[in-house]
C-alpha cells in the first residue's frame, strides 16, 4: 500500500466502500491461503501415514512368506468368499437339465442362500463360463 491513508472522515461514502472491498478481499486472501496450506499439510500427513502403513504390511508380508504362507491381498480372499454361494447355485443348476429362474430362486432360498441378488450372479456365472442359458431366464450347467 503506497498510497497515504486518508482520515476515513475525509473520505466519501464510495471510498469508504472501496476500502471496505479492499479489506474484505484482503481477509478473504489470507483465509484462503491459511485452508490451503492446512491442506497442504493435512496431504502430506497422509502421505507419510500411507508410508508408514505399506512398510508395515510389507514387513508382514514378509514375515508370512517366512512362515510358508501366502499374503493375501484385498480382491483374492473375497473371490474365495464369493465361491460359497456361486458353488452352491452351480451345484443346484446342475443337478436338473434346465432350470429357471424362479426354481433356482427357490432351490437357494431353501438352501439357506440370500436370493437378493440371485439375477447378478447368475449372469456372473454364465460370464465366466460356469453356466449357460439357451433362453431368457432359463440355465443349465456348462
């Protein structure tokens, strides 16, 4: 700021609003500059604590490997998961020559499977060639 201060009881009322507008963009500024640099430093504890965590299972790892075991990762132990309940829907689907939708429905419910779902994952099924449907909604075992 350069310029000399005027006495603010010297100044008209579109000065005194012009330096009011000032201040407020000035604050504002300086608001904005203190969130961004608490971002800033917010990222870079992230960045460490992620760090720190991958060393961690690293290690882990490691000590499994030494052990004769096998790491697991996120995606591998839930395809496990999933093999239950597709097994059984296998299962129920093969021990007919076709069935529909509706009997494999059943046939799950009574097994004890959440039939929620049951659209889904027999067209996951089908996908990845463990079942086949030689019309809409009926199936057989591939």
């Amino acid at each position: 700021m350069t310029e000399t201060m005027k006495n603010p009881m010297e100044m008209s009322a579109q000065e005194l609003y012009a330096l009011a507008r000032k201040r407020e963009e000035q604050e504002a500024a300086a608001k904005e500059e203190e969130v961004r640099e608490q971002r800033q430093a917010l990222r870079e504890q992230r960045r460490e604590l992620v760090r720190r965590h991958r060393k961690e299972l690293a290690a882990l790892d490691r000590e499994i490997s030494k052990l004769g075991g096998k790491a697991s990762g996120g995606r591998a132990s839930r395809a496990a998961d999933d093999a239950g309940p597709s097994q059984v829907i296998c299962e129920i689907v093969a021990s007919e020559s076709e069935m529909s939708i509706g009997e494999i429905r059943e046939r799950a419910a009574a097994a004890g499977l959440n039939v929620k779902n049951i659209s889904q994952t027999l067209g996951y099924l089908k996908k990845h060639g463990r079942l086949n449907s030689p019309r809409r909604g009926v199936y057989r075992a591939a």
